[in-house]
C-alpha cells in the first residue's frame, strides 16, 4: 500500500468516526488571481476546469478585472460556460485595502459589484454566482499588529453595504477574513459574524515545505479547532455566517491536498465548518512555469 493511500484511508476513518459524515455539498474552493491576463489563452479555461477536477475545487474565487476594467464579456462567459459544465460555481473576486472607509473607497467597491450585476443582466445563461470580497485594512500601517481593529465597525459596514446589493439580485456573498479578527471581543465577534452568510479564515502561515507531514496534518487540525471554537464562542450560531478555511500553496507545496482533506476530516461533525479553500491557482502555474 503506497504512503498517499496510507494517509487517505486514515483520514477517512477519522471522518467515519467524527459523524455526521462530509457533506457533499462541502465547499471546495480555489482562488484565481489576476484573470485578464492568465485566462487570455484559449485554452486557459479548460486547463483551470481540469485542475479544479483534478483536485476536487467545486467553487473558483475569479478576479475577472484589472485597475477597475473587466474582461471582455466573451472571455468571461467562456470561463462561466466552462465552470459552470463541470458544476464548479463561480464567485467575482473582488479586493481592496480600504473598501472598509465609508465614501469613495466603499463606492468604488459597491460600483464594481454593480459591474457584475450588470454583468449578469448581460449574460443570463452564464451568471456569475457570488460576491468574493477580498478587503484588507489589516495592510494598512495604522491596523498592523494584534488588538487593532478600529476598522472593524466600518468593514462590518462595507459588508452590510455589499450583501444588500448583491441579494437583492440573487448573488451570494462571501469575505476573506484573517485570524485576528476573531480575537476581538465577544461584541466584536457578534458583529463581524452576523455580517454575512459566509466568511473565509486565510489560516496562513502556520507551517513550511519541509516540515514533517504527521506533525503539519496535527497541527492543521488543531489550529482549525481553536480558530472555530474561538470564533464561536458565546455566539448564536444559527444567525452566524458559516466559515470557510483557507490554506495557501507556500505553506505545504506538494502537501497542500493531504493537509486540506485533513481540514474536512477534522471538522466535519462542526455545523459552522463549510469547508475549505486553496490559496492560489496562480501558485501552481508559477511553480509549473518554473518545472519547465
């Protein structure tokens, strides 16, 4: 029995045991960055669906415009068309630093959600299906460091702001978040929780290529355990986004796929764990680039 059969057949077990078993609606999602230029190739599509299958991806988090312009309406749709075939949802990636301050940097955001409603008015047989926000305040200098989340009233804010424009014509939203601001206060939490209907935990950083396997898989899981019940503690859960985790490519290397079914083992009997996410397609073309 080979070593990658070996560990997939314990992790089964452990989700056996942690009943309910793994939905099969779990998320399994994937970021894709920088869509204008790596999805310009004609057959840029059909390689992202063959890796999506390949790696069990059922949602793409798709950055589909640069500086505010996006793809042409046909590159799009031949994405959409192409995901959608294979039954993979398709979520409009959206990022910012300081989308979170009420005026024109909140406005460009809500703008570019509007770009993507108009979007789907276009394109009726190829809508795109979400929202991914990608707001980041934590970069800038003032919000660096542990405690520091005066802006979480205003992302809170955004996020409302956002979700009012994105369901109004059924589009479902979803936020990275990072692991500090679930060490914020019991009020803190509350507010960030009840947000949105989903959030991503970016839990990066915890391990590096290398490192022994047995020991990242353990370490994977029990981080994922604490972020959890830190997130949700004292807080009702049937009013609360469900979370996704997220763990990125230069933390693990080939081991990514082994510590993210450790993600769904180790959590499934959990009703706020949605699943997990891989941080980023554009790591595996980049590494593939430098194979060649």
């Amino acid at each position: 029995m080979n070593a990658r059969l070996s560990r997939l057949i314990g992790l089964t077990l452990i989700a056996l045991i942690s009943l309910p078993a793994l939905s099969a609606t779990r998320t399994h999602g994937l970021w894709v960055w920088k869509g204008p230029a790596i999805l310009s190739d004609e057959r840029a599509a059909q390689r992202l669906v063959a890796f999506c299958r390949d790696n069990d991806i059922n949602e793409v988090y798709l950055a589909i415009s640069s500086h505010g312009v996006m793809m042409p309406d046909d590159s799009v749709i031949e994405v959409i068309g192409a995901l959608h075939r294979n039954l993979i949802r398709v979520e409009a990636l959206l990022s910012s630093d300081d989308a979170d301050e009420a005026g024109p940097h909140r406005d460009k955001l809500l703008r570019e959600i509007g770009d993507i409603v108009q979007f789907n008015r276009r394109s009726p047989h190829n809508r795109i299906d979400g929202i991914h926000l990608d707001i980041e305040p934590q970069q800038r200098a003032e919000n660096k460091g542990s405690g520091k989340l005066r802006f979480l009233p205003g992302l809170v804010e955004t996020y409302r702001a956002a979700r009012a424009q994105a369901e109004l014509v059924g589009l479902t939203l979803n936020a990275d978040i990072q692991n500090k601001l679930l060490k914020g206060t019991l009020a803190e939490r509350r507010m960030l929780l009840g947000a949105l209907p989903r959030l991503t935990l970016m839990m990066y950083e915890l391990s590096a290529p290398g490192e022994d396997e047995a020991a990242q898989v353990s370490q994977v899981q029990r981080a994922s355990r604490k972020f959890l019940d830190m997130a949700y503690a004292d807080v009702d859960g049937s009013t609360s986004a469900r979370m996704v985790i997220g763990l990125r490519s230069p933390d693990y290397g080939d081991e990514l796929p082994v510590m993210l079914e450790a993600l769904d083992a180790a959590n499934s009997a959990d009703p706020h764990f949605l699943g997990w996410a891989r941080h980023s397609y554009n790591d595996q073309l980049d590494r593939q680039r430098g194979k060649e």
